[in-house]
C-alpha cells in the first residue's frame, strides 16, 4: 500500500515551536491546547503576510531542523515501512527543502519513498492541494491533522487518518475517516 503522510504535527512537533519562538518576540503566553485552528495568524492576532514574515524568522533562527518527532513517530514509521510505500506530501515549500530533509535524515534515515512539496517559496499558494497530490500517487492511507486538507478527502477511497490535536476538534470522521491519538493506533489500523 502506499501511505501518504504529512510532516507538521503528524512526524514533526512544529506549532509548538513556532508559539515559543512568537511568545520570545512578543512577550505573550500563547499554547498549543489553545490553538483551535491551524491558521496561525487567527492565534497572533495578525495578517497572514506578518505570520509568514514571522515563521521566515523562525526559519532563519535554524529552528527547523531542531523540531521535536512527534511522540511514537519514529517506532511507528519503523513498523510500517518495510511493507508499505511511505510518501511525504507536505504544504511546505520547496524552499525549505534543505531543513526539511536534514531534519528527515536525523529521525527517519532512508525511511520515505518520495517527498512532495506542494508550493514553491514560503509565501506562494499550493501548486496542487494534498488531496491531488494523494490522488496522483494512488495512496490508500493519508494521514494529516489540519482541517483545511481534510474535507476534500470526503466521499473518497483513500482512508484518511486524523492526527488528533485541538485544532480538528471539530472535525466530523465519518466514512473513510478514523480519528487517532498516537503512533501505535496508526500502527494498528495500517496493518490490520
């Protein structure tokens, strides 16, 4: 089977980095748990064009490639890649490429078939949506965490998995649609 998967918050723990390095410049307390969106200017209280300019800070400062791994990921990706077809399909852009994949070599060495980077620079629209890209490179699972990639999944054969976190609270899993908490329930749910 091939499985798509995407990087922030599902592999790699980013938002929460991001609301450090905020909350340094800012002198504010924002926390992950309060995030009920994944759109972070609704959190800074800030266009998109100022949120951009503050996560290319974040980038230039190299904490990038210093994320977190996401609690079970690399146990998880372990079990699964020697059977299945592992694809990253990420929103980030392609000019992250270098960080991106240093911080993939550090944690997940030679583990991920391909890797789609579905914009250009870091303020460019996608080219594609994640849903196409799944499309085109015929995935059975999809596993991702942000609402606004979701919904085009619905009424499709590609099983969508639903990372848990605060901000897809609202989203409804119906159908092809399976909401999971860790690692090891991807795990289980992969292999059965």
């Amino acid at each position: 089977m091939t499985i798509a998967i995407d990087i922030d918050e599902v592999l790699s723990e980013l938002l929460s980095k991001v609301l450090e390095h905020y909350n340094s410049l800012y002198n504010t307390n924002l926390t992950q748990d309060k995030c009920l969106s994944y759109r972070w200017q609704e959190h800074f209280g800030i266009d998109l064009r100022r949120t951009l300019d503050i996560y290319q800070d974040f980038i230039n400062s190299g904490k990038l490639k210093e994320l977190a791994v996401v609690p079970g990921a690399v146990e998880g990706i372990k079990k699964i890649r020697d059977k299945h077809k592992l694809v990253i399909v990420t929103s980030r852009g392609a000019c992250l490429k270098n960080d991106t994949e240093y911080w993939l070599d550090k944690h997940f060495p030679n583990y991920f078939n391909d890797i789609h980077y579905l914009r250009e620079g870091l303020y460019d629209s996608m080219k594609k949506s994640k849903f196409q890209t799944c499309q085109e490179i015929n995935s059975d699972f999809f596993i991702e965490d942000d609402v606004d990639h979701l919904n085009e999944f619905r009424d499709n054969k590609t099983k969508v998995l639903v990372y848990d976190h605060p901000w897809n609270q609202s989203f409804e899993t119906t159908d092809n649609f399976s909401r999971v908490h860790s690692w090891a329930q991807i795990v289980n749910i992969i292999n059965s």
